[in-house]
C-alpha cells in the first residue's frame, strides 16, 4: 500500500485476542471467555467457519427482549462478570447494555506511548508527573498511569464508572497509588482547572459522541469538542502530551481498504479525500480506496 494514515497496531492486551472478525462481527477471547459482538466497520468476510464462531461463551443480539445482562445473549453458567489481566493490571469485565465489556484492547498501543512520556516526566522534573484522565470510565489507563508514577486525576461524569475503576485499582493492589477519582462533567471541570492555573504532564481525552454529566449537562462530541481541546490546550504544560481518541467516529480508510484487497487483490491505495481551503487548511470529505490494474 502507497503511502497512508499512521496506523497504530497492537495486539491487544496480555490476556486478550482478536479471534476472527467479519460479516459485522468480531470474535474475541477476554481471559477465559469468547465473545462474539457486533463490529461495523468488519465487512469482509470471515476466516474461521460458523462452528468456531458458535464456540462464544456470550453474543451481543440487540434484542431488548432477550434474557441475561443486558442485551447480551450468554450461555448457562457464564458469569456476569470476570476477571482478567494485563501486566500487573487486573480488572473486572461485565456484560453491558453498550456492547462492550469495559476494556477496550487497542488502547494499549496509546498506553505504551503514556508510560514513556510519563517516565520521561518524572525524570527530567525530579518528581511524579500529572496526568488527567477525561471520561476516564472505567479506569486502566488510569491504574497504568499511577503505576508508571503519575499523580493521577480521573474524572467520569458516572458514579457506577467510576465504582468500577476503584473496584479495578484494588483488583490490582493499587489502594496506595495517588489517584483522585472525581464525579463530574469532564468540560466544567476541565474550565475550572483553567481559571485555577492548573498544568498537567499528560491528558486523556475519551469523549462519546453523545452523553450527560451528572447534573444533566449535555455532551455533543461535534458541537463541544473544539471548546474542549482548546481548554486541554490551556492545562497542559508546553512540554507535554495529549492523546484523543474518537470512537464516535466509526469510518475508517482502512475498513474499504480490507475489503478492496479481498475483493480486487493487493495492489489497492486507499486514503481520504481532502479540498484545501484558502489558508492551506485541509477539510476531509470521504474516504477512498483506488485499485489500478496492471
């Protein structure tokens, strides 16, 4: 493939695997279980057969009316929630009505990159580095942090994330680590640190595209996103790092770019198409993958 968006690869966590995905589906192993869950951006097709995909200990079927946590669908016996583990983090997975199980695997290449820059910090300032987790929910990029010598602040706008997080921390015997676990909307709060002069090593910023804080404040990624980047951009000292991740955002160049190589064969470019404006400034308009015979 010609030259393309950076793409960060990871396999996941330590006991964690990405099975087989497709037809909408991914097939994933989360310590002892197999789940099967929808994936919309999986739509080429599969590489094991049905047999191994009917091996699932639990199934995501949407269906308001089906029996067992959520909208999960789970064979006799599994649990509503188990334990798993990642280096010396241990957390708790659940079933839950958003498709996901609380931890989401592909973060650990950002989380790689965290614990560098946070080390990095501690080393050069000759004390513990901050970090600030927005809509941090269910914690392990904060526990990660703590563990790397970060003073952490975790902020979620919901009591029952953040329950979990504090479950996690001492799942993984991280009761003594500095985190402040904070119930709020992530945006106040982010302006209150602002009027407050506060800096920080490194931030985390995990906005849903739709949500509510704690007192009924709305959260519309698309609409308070720039006002949230510029408020990180006013915390962070000069010398550190922010990492954004938009799950909102489902398309992906290289979702088309899969399926025109199953498709067409290896020779496909894909990217996206831009118009650029008067001050040089680009404006994404789709995605575009281009196969050239020979």
């Amino acid at each position: 493939m010609s030259a393309a968006p950076l793409i960060l690869e990871t396999a996941g966590l330590e006991e964690y695997a990405l099975l087989d995905s497709g037809n909408g589906r991914k097939l994933e192993r989360f310590g002892a279980l197999m789940v099967d869950r929808p994936e919309e951006q999986a739509i080429w097709t599969p590489r094991l057969d049905a047999a191994a995909w009917e091996q699932a200990d639990a199934v995501f079927t949407g269906d308001m009316d089906e029996e067992g946590a959520g909208r999960w669908k789970r064979r006799p016996g599994v649990p509503e929630a188990w334990t798993c583990r990642h280096q010396t983090i241990r957390f708790d997975c659940r079933f839950t009505s958003f498709r996901h199980v609380g931890a989401f695997p592909e973060q650990e290449a950002h989380w790689s990159f965290m614990r560098q820059r946070l080390r990095a910090a501690g080393a050069t300032a000759g004390e513990r580095p901050s970090l600030l987790n927005l809509f941090g929910y269910t914690g392990l990029a904060s526990l990660i942090a703590a563990e790397a010598g970060a003073d952490v602040t975790h902020v979620d706008a919901s009591k029952k994330a953040i329950a979990w997080a504090r479950d996690n921390q001492t799942l993984s015997g991280l009761d003594d680590k500095p985190i402040r676990w904070i119930l709020d909307d992530a945006q106040k709060f982010a302006a209150r640190e602002v009027r407050r002069g506060r800096r920080y090593d490194g931030i985390l910023l995990d906005p849903p595209k739709y949500g509510r804080g704690p007192k009924g404040e709305i959260w519309d990624l698309f609409q308070n996103l720039p006002e949230m980047l510029r408020l990180c951009r006013d915390i962070l000292k000069p010398t550190g790092f922010l990492i954004l991740t938009a799950y909102a955002i489902r398309a992906s160049f290289l979702s088309i770019h899969r399926l025109c190589e199953e498709i067409l064969g290896a020779e496909v470019q894909s990217g996206e198409l831009a118009l650029r404006d008067d001050a040089g400034g680009l404006l994404a308009t789709s995605l575009f993958s281009r196969w050239t015979g020979t």
